[in-house]
C-alpha cells in the first residue's frame, strides 16, 4: 500500500497564499493589490512573501501558474489529447473545455478571471505564462487541426487556423456585456453553453474541409 504524505505547514502556507493572491489579484490587478492585504486574508505573516517568492511580482507570478493549473484540473484537456479518438470528436472536446473554462462565473472561475486580466493588462509575468501554459495549448489545437486538413498544411495556414477558432471562443468571454444583452440565450446555462460550444466546432469543421484542399496543394 502506497503511504500518503500530509502536506506541511510551509506547503500549507504556500498554497493558501496563492489561493488569497489568485482571488485579491483577479479583484484588484497587480498594480492595486498589496501584499499586506494578501498576507492578512491568508492569514500569514507579511514576511512570508519575501520568503516564499522573494517579491510581488514573484507571487503573482506563482499565482498566475497556480490558476491556470487550478483551471487544467477543472477544465482538463485529456480527452482532446486521445487520438484514438476521431479529430472531428477532439476538436470539439477542446472547444468545449475552452469555452467551459472561459464562461465559468461561480468561485471556481475566479483563476480565469485572474488570466483574463494579466491577458488585458499584461505584465513581465505574461511571457512565463504563455510557455508554460498556452503555448501548449495551441500546439495541441494545431495538431489537431493538421489531422483535419489531411496530415499537411504550411505553418502560417495552421496558426490561423487556430487564431479563428479560438477567437470564435473568446469572443463570448470579451464580449460578454453585450451578449448578455443581445443573445443572453446563448450561455443560458450549462446547456446553452454546450450547444454554442457544439455550433462552434461545426462552423470550424466546415470552414476546415472548404481549406482542405488548398492545405493539399499549395500554391
């Protein structure tokens, strides 16, 4: 039997910082957030910042990583990932994950609320964010996308590719005031959100078989 291990105090401390920073940083943004009021909501000593990540930006760096790995554990790509399953399946398993993790309003999406933010207002930390986290994300979008096409395409073909898929998804998170006002049936609710999720893969897939043939045959 596998022996399990309780997480120490300094692990303990650790983690409830980053949790505090995540929502205190997501509220306020990084030029309005204070350690002090992070370190007091935590309830930690305010010398535990330096300790732990040596400064500010070093905390809310830790606490964007912290996100996007609390968003992951909610939103997991996995499926996406099977290939062993059909393409069409995994491009809208990724979608659906996407679009899930960006519409999310209850407390568990307040780290997407932190990475909107740092995306708007982008900071030093913003770099470190998309080679851990992003960059892999697209890399596994692309993939799937060249599966659709045939098994080849040229690199810029693909990049854009995933740019419009992902903006048809992101276009309900940046546009969200007005789409609550114009077509507030569309992210309803849990089902709502699955049916939008399911348009938008349909709307890619036709798009990617009318580029199919130029992706064959380049000019």
């Amino acid at each position: 039997m596998l022996e399990t291990r309780s997480a120490t105090k300094p692990e303990l401390a650790i983690n409830r910082l980053l949790q505090i920073a995540v929502e205190v940083f997501a509220e306020q943004g990084y030029r309005d957030a204070t350690v002090r009021e992070i370190c007091t909501r935590a309830n930690v000593n305010v010398a535990a910042v330096n300790y732990y990540f040596r400064s500010k930006e070093g905390l809310y760096t830790e606490a964007l990583v912290f996100a996007f790995t609390e968003l992951n554990k909610l939103y997991p790509y996995q499926a996406a990932e099977d290939v062993g399953l059909p393409p069409e399946q995994r491009l809208h398993l990724f979608i659906q994950h996407f679009l899930n993790k960006l519409l999310d309003d209850s407390h568990l999406g307040i780290p997407g609320k932190l990475i909107s933010r740092e995306i708007a207002e982008p900071t030093k930390a913003l770099d470190i964010i998309i080679a851990k986290a992003i960059i892999p994300q697209c890399a596994l979008l692309e993939e799937i996308i060249l599966v659709l096409l045939g098994g080849q395409a040229d690199k810029m073909l693909l990049q854009r590719c995933v740019m419009s898929i992902l903006g048809q998804c992101l276009m309900f998170k940046h546009s969200r005031s007005i789409i609550d006002r114009l077509f507030p049936e569309a992210i309803a609710g849990p089902a709502a959100i699955q049916a939008s999720s399911q348009h938008i893969a349909a709307f890619s897939l036709a798009a990617l078989q009318q580029l199919k043939p130029a992706a064959e045959c380049p000019l």
